[in-house]
C-alpha cells in the first residue's frame, strides 16, 4: 500500500499535480506536500480552509472561483472543474487549473469535494505569448497597405483585411465565405481555380502568380486592374489555407506604360531624324540609332541594332575611340571636328562627331548620345583644293608668276614678291 502510495505521489509531482480533499462539514482542505510551492502555508501547520484558499486566489479570479465551486457543489452529478490564479508571497502569480468531483452524504448534501490541481502557468504563459503574437499579427495585418486575402480548400474568402476592402470596394462581412472567384475576371477564373489546386498539391510554401507575378483582378463595380501577387499555403490540423498578398499597380503599370510610349516617340524620332544619332547605354548596346547613322557608317537600313552592342556592329573601331566612349560614360562632353575611320575593307572614313552622355533620374550617367556627320566627301575636296594650291604655287615659281591684288579705293597693290618688283621696274606700264 505505502510502495503504491509512493508512486502516485511521485506521478503526480511529476506531473505538475496537486491532490486535494475538501471536508465541506468541517472546512477542512487537506492537499498532498507538492502543493507547498504554489499555495501558502497556514500558520501552525493546521489545516487550510475554503477561506484561506479563497484569499490566496487573485482578486481578479476570485468570484469566478467562487461561483464555479458553488455550481459544482449545486450540481447533480458533483463534477467540478476550475482555473484561476494563486497569488505568491513575491508578488507572482501560478496559474491552477482543478478538477474532480463532489461526493454527497446519505441526505444528499455536499460532503466532501476530492480532486487534483495541475500547475498550467508554462502552458498560459505560451497562451500569453500565442496571443500576444496573434495581436500584433492582426495589428500588421490589418494596417498592412497591401491586401491580404486567406482561402480555405474549397477557395472560400475567410479572411479579408482593410486594405483589401478598399482595393475591392467591399466589406469582409460582405464577403467572408464567398467564393474568390468574384475578384477574378470571368475569363481567368478556371485557370485560377487550377492554379491554387497545383500548388497546394506541389507543397511549395509560397510563390508569386502569373507570369512575373502580374495577374488582373475585379473590383467590385467590375472594373479590372493589374495586380502584384504572391501566395503562400499553410496547413493547421489537417485543413490547408491558402494565403494571398496582392498590390494594386494600376498607377505602376500607368506610369510604365507612359514611358514606354515616351521611349517609343524617342526610338522613332531618332530613327527618321535627318542627322545621324545613335543611343547607348553603359554596355554600349544601341538603344536608339536613326536611319542616317545605318547609311553614313554602310549598314543595311532593315540590320537590326538595338540592344546589340556597338564594338559587335563595328569590330574594326579603333582603340582610342573606345577610350573616347569611356570617358564619355564618366560624363564628359566630347567632340572633334576631322577624324579619320579606317575601315575593313581599307577605305578611310572620315567624320565629325560628338558625344553627349545621358543621365538617369538619379543623376547617374545612363549611357552616351553619339552624333556623327559624314565628311569624307568634304574632306577629299579640301586634300585636293590643297593639292591644287601647291601645283599653282610650284607652276609660278617655275615660270616666274604672280599674282597681284590692286586695292582701288585705297590705291594700294599687293601681290608675290617677283609681281611687285616687276610692276615697281616700270617695264610693266605701256
């Protein structure tokens, strides 16, 4: 009997457990010795009273305790069951949680009430903690700008933030145990439906949707938007709950959209231009490049350009023109008048050229803006104009001409040496 006695009692300490024995006549509650750290010891060792225990509950529990240990004592079938707080001599709290079952006398009143305490105060910590959590959560959640939308299997809404009431137009209580098919466009809702059962079948904890993310959704007044989604899927007792996080980028894609417009009229102005332009960026690949530029440097007008790099189009480009871009990508503004391309083939191109970089919005140099003008016509005109002025000046000397410039206004002659020595000898005049 004492070895079994040994083992209960060795189980319950084990166990967090008190046991406790009230004798509802005499007033009398008698508890097993691990009780001795979590409820005060009375003075003189005499047994506790219901009283004394009612003093050591904190007074926040204390009339429920009360209540709910009349109700077991008014109860048919005795059964009891409690949880409240102990207050320490330190000024902490254990949290108790009882149970067990009133025994009744031969007249049928309560006799006395036999159970067992178990110490939960970890567990109602954790609780705490859990629902600490879940507060903040809720707080983010429901401040979050984004909105935020969780489905069940079946792709029931059961839950629908602020954010997502304003995106959609709606309240969650108008929407809660809804389908999600009436945020997505009829066209798409198939696709969708197949999409959310293939990744929950995948396992994968979360992902983007469509393609890039991108996928349209509809307000409640049916207008359609461009919306920035990802989805995540968790799984709590068996049920899975998909999770959606969506940003509307209406005014993103607005925006983008413009400038790509903008980029369009600058790609075809630049291509009709009159004068030859070509854009690069900081990899030197062309971003814009005219029709003039294709013709002047001898390339096909329907070669394709843009986003090849220009040291690929051109293998025979000299060193110190690269040097020339690099310095140009650093920002500088850079221009010559006479400069000489040689070609593959071995002919001599010349050109006038500047280089102007472009910066993006944050001031940074995006790239280069190159401007060239075919000289090479004009450049052989002035080699041989040059040719010309020195066989002239050869033929004078050999046959002993010049040339003279009278000035009749002023009455002044000017001309070569030998013409003025001449005209001064007087052998000139008649």
């Amino acid at each position: 009997m004492r070895r079994n006695e040994l083992r209960l009692r060795l189980a319950l300490e084990s166990a967090y457990m008190i046991s406790f024995e009230w004798d509802i006549r005499r007033n009398e509650i008698h508890r097993s010795v691990s009780s001795s750290s979590v409820l005060p010891q009375t003075p003189e060792g005499r047994p506790d009273t219901f009283e004394d225990v009612c003093q050591a509950v904190h007074p926040d529990d204390r009339e429920r305790f009360i209540a709910n240990v009349n109700a077991a004592l008014a109860r048919q079938d005795g059964l009891y069951e409690n949880e409240f707080r102990i207050l320490q001599p330190d000024g902490s709290t254990v949290w108790l949680h009882e149970s067990g079952r009133v025994e009744f006398d031969e007249a049928g009143k309560p006799a006395h009430l036999i159970g067992l305490a178990q110490d939960i105060t970890r567990q109602k910590q954790t609780e705490c903690a859990l629902q600490e959590s879940q507060r903040r959560y809720a707080g983010i959640v429901e401040s979050a700008m984004d909105a935020i939308i969780t489905i069940d299997a079946s792709q029931r809404i059961v839950f629908f933030n602020a954010a997502a009431e304003k995106m959609f137009g709606c309240t969650a209580a108008d929407v809660i145990g809804d389908s999600v098919d009436r945020f997505i466009p009829e066209r798409f809702q198939h696709g969708h439906r197949e999409h959310i059962a293939m990744f929950g079948r995948t396992g994968t904890a979360n992902r983007k949707m469509g393609n890039l993310g991108i996928v349209v959704g509809r307000r409640t007044n049916g207008e359609e938007f461009p919306v920035e989604a990802s989805i995540s899927q968790a799984s709590i007792n068996g049920e899975k709950s998909f999770t959606a996080i969506l940003r509307d980028i209406s005014e993103r894609k607005r925006t983008e959209d413009r400038l790509k417009e903008s980029e369009a009229l600058l790609r075809l102005f630049i291509e009709h231009a009159p004068a030859s332009i070509a854009m690069f960026d900081q990899a030197m690949c062309y971003l814009a490049v005219s029709n003039r530029w294709k013709q002047d440097f001898r390339l096909p007008l329907d070669k394709p350009l843009l986003g090849r790099s220009h040291y690929e189009v051109f293998p025979d480009i000299p060193e110190r023109w690269k040097a020339v871009h690099r310095r140009g990508l650093n920002g500088e503004t850079l221009r010559k008048d006479e400069d000489s391309f040689i070609r593959q083939d071995g002919s001599t191109q010349w050109v006038k050229w500047e280089i102007i970089p472009w910066k993006r919005s944050n001031g940074q140099v995006g790239g280069i803006l190159v401007a060239t003008e075919e000289i090479t016509e004009w450049m052989r005109s002035k080699e041989a104009l040059r040719e010309s002025r020195e066989d002239l000046q050869r033929a004078q000397a050999v046959g002993q001409i010049g040339s003279w410039r009278l000035d009749v206004r002023n009455n002044v002659l000017t001309g070569r040496t030998k013409t003025t020595a001449f005209l001064a000898s007087g052998k000139g005049r008649r």
